[in-house]
C-alpha cells in the first residue's frame, strides 16, 4: 500500500514538473509571447502561412501593404518601398521617415540583402491574388526564406486584411477599429450610390501624367473610386492592366467634354496647374466652369497608387465633390478624423486648410 502511494506521489510531481516545463516553453510570460512560438494563419489566397508568433518587424514588399502596416501600428514596420517625398514627410511621423528603403515601387526591386539585413519576423503582399501573383510570391519566398502573407487589395475585403494583419502584428483592437471605419464607409458609399440615376450621373475625366493625357477607363482598379460613387467616367479607351496610364489625345477629351476633371497634383508630376493655363483645353466643359480639381496626395494618394486604404477617404472627398446633397460629409471633420485614426496625425486647421485648397468647391 505504501508502495503504491510513493508511486501515486511520484507520478503527481513528474505531470507537475512537465507541466511546467511546458508552460515554459510554450505561454506567455508577463504577457509576452515566446519568441520560439509560432503562428498559422490562413491568408486570403487560401494558404496556410506559419510564421512567428511575436512579431516585432514587419515588411511589405509593396506600397499597398505598407500603408495598412503604418495604420496598424507604424514601430512595426521595417522599412518603405520607395524614397519618401517631402509632402509624405510633412504627414508622417519623423522617427520613421528614417526608416530604409527596401525597394519595390515602380521602377524598385527587392532588394534581397539589405531586407535580410533588417531580418523581419513576417511579410506581407498586398495585391490582386492571381497565378501570376502567387508565382511572385513564391520566387520572393525562395529568395528570402520566409514565408509571405499574402491579402487582397480590394477595397470590399480591407475588413478581412486587417483582421488577419492584426492577428499577426497582435494589434487586434486597433485593426477591428479601423475594419468598422472602413467597412462603416463602405455601407454608406453603397447605400448612397444606389441614389444616383443614370440620367444625373457626372461626367468626369482623370487626368494623369506630365501633360494630363493618360488616363484610365471605367472597369480599371485605377479609377474604382469613380466607379463606386456612381461617377461616368468618359474615358473610352482599354484598360492597361497593372500600370495604367493609357494615352489620349486632347482631341478625345474635348469630344468627351467631361463636367469634372480631376488631375494628379504637381509634386506628382500631374498637370493640374497648367490645364487652366493651357489653351488646348480651354473649350472644355469642366474647364469653362472652373471644375477642374487636384487630387490631395499627402502624404498618400486619395484616389489611387496605391491602391490602399488612402481610397477610402478618397471616396468621401469624391462623392462630396460630386454630389455633395447625396454624399452630404464634412470633409474638414473627415479629413481630421482619417488623418488621427489611419496616420496617427492631429491636423492643423491651416492644413486642412492646405489639404482641401484646390480639392473641394469654395
């Protein structure tokens, strides 16, 4: 009898003892996460993704991922795709404007050895998931070593990448706070799109380029914003997958002879101060009427590249621009709130002023 309660003892004290060598090696202490731990995710291709489970950098191999990790929590990020532009600066905090340039914008590679210098725990893509996409991916992962998450760029599933990205850079009340915004966005563009019949639709054309003679089609993920607001976009030209910028001539858009034009700004390289200038396009509707606007691009894009979560308060300025009974927002409350929720950025009433001056009717 003894024999078997000394054995009885024994076997307590070793379930003990291995339990808390398990506990060791595998929960959290004081809250943090073992950096031997790892986590499974299921990103939006459909792929099951195992990468660290405390994740401290993180990197985008593309803008549009990048501006979804600064939202989330920006001393995450391991470094930008491109140079950043003095405009972006002004917007963005000084302790990461510093932060290196791991390429891949435009005309940027990867570069391998310096992103494998800086040894982030995860990555990211944030793109259109096709074959073709999954084949970059999988040529990056043998180059690099590390498994990449892959997300949808549509605007329609943002709720889904920030779900998953808070998961992954633990972040997850800030992400669910900032999927409600956009998803609450939205509903709204939706619900309020369906109130513009065809017969009270804007005509509007995008100007892009050094001259404003490129431009996109409806049916591009270019100009979705348009395309969601209930906008008609005049240009009739294909679509030019991936990069864009189709040519025009100004004999097209005097045909056209759009209501609207909106343009890239100058630090962009648009041509939004000389159209007024311009002789050539002095007949046009958009321009007789002093319709003609510049698209904010500080420190990102509202409209388009890159394709991120910027374009979701571009479609407030847009459809408030377009139809403002319709969309009935105050931009200046707006502005000031995505610039605090998304860019950790209390705005200065003189640069909303700034932000809004060729943007919005006065």
């Amino acid at each position: 009898m003894f024999k078997n309660k000394r054995f009885i003892s024994l076997v307590i004290i070793f379930i003990l003892i291995s339990s808390l060598l398990f506990g060791c090696n595998h929960q959290k202490t004081n809250g943090e996460v073992n950096a031997n731990e790892s986590l499974e995710v299921e990103d939006m291709a459909g792929r099951k993704i195992s990468i660290p489970a405390k994740v401290d950098r993180i990197f985008s191999v593309d803008p549009v991922g990048t501006i979804l990790l600064y939202s989330l929590n920006p001393d995450k990020m391991a470094g930008w795709n491109y140079e950043l532009r003095e405009g972006e600066k002004r917007f963005i905090g000084e302790k990461y404007q510093g932060l290196p340039n791991l390429g891949d914008a435009g005309k940027e590679t990867i570069n391998i050895e310096e992103l494998l210098k800086v040894d982030p725990e995860a990555l990211i893509m944030v793109t259109k998931i096709d074959d073709s996409t999954l084949s970059k991916v999988d040529e990056l992962e043998k180059q690099t070593g590390k498994a990449i998450v892959v997300l949808d760029y549509n605007m329609k599933r943002l709720d889904e990448a920030y779900e998953i990205l808070g998961e992954i850079m633990d972040e997850e009340d800030k992400a669910k706070e900032l999927a409600k915004y956009c998803k609450k966005t939205l509903d709204e563009i939706r619900k309020n799109s369906s109130k513009i019949i065809e017969e009270k639709k804007m005509n509007i054309y995008y100007a892009e380029g050094p001259d404003g003679l490129q431009t996109e089609p409806a049916g591009s993920w270019h100009v979705q914003v348009i395309d969601m607001i209930g906008g008609r976009n005049v240009a009739q030209v294909e679509v030019k997958e991936e990069k864009g910028k189709s040519e025009v001539s100004i004999e097209q858009v005097l045909a056209w002879d759009p209501d609207i034009i909106i343009s890239w700004d100058d630090e962009r390289g648009g041509y939004y101060s000389e159209i007024y200038k311009d002789s050539n396009w002095k007949d046009i509707k958009a321009v007789k009427n002093r319709e003609v606007y510049e698209i904010p691009n500080k420190p990102f894009n509202w409209f388009d590249r890159p394709p991120s979560i910027n374009r979701i308060l571009g479609l407030k300025w847009l459809g408030n621009l377009l139809y403002p009974d319709v969309y009935n927002y105050d931009m200046r409350n707006e502005v000031k709130e995505f610039y605090d929720k998304f860019y950790h950025y209390k705005l200065s009433e003189d640069e909303i002023d700034e932000l809004l001056q060729n943007s919005t009717r006065h």
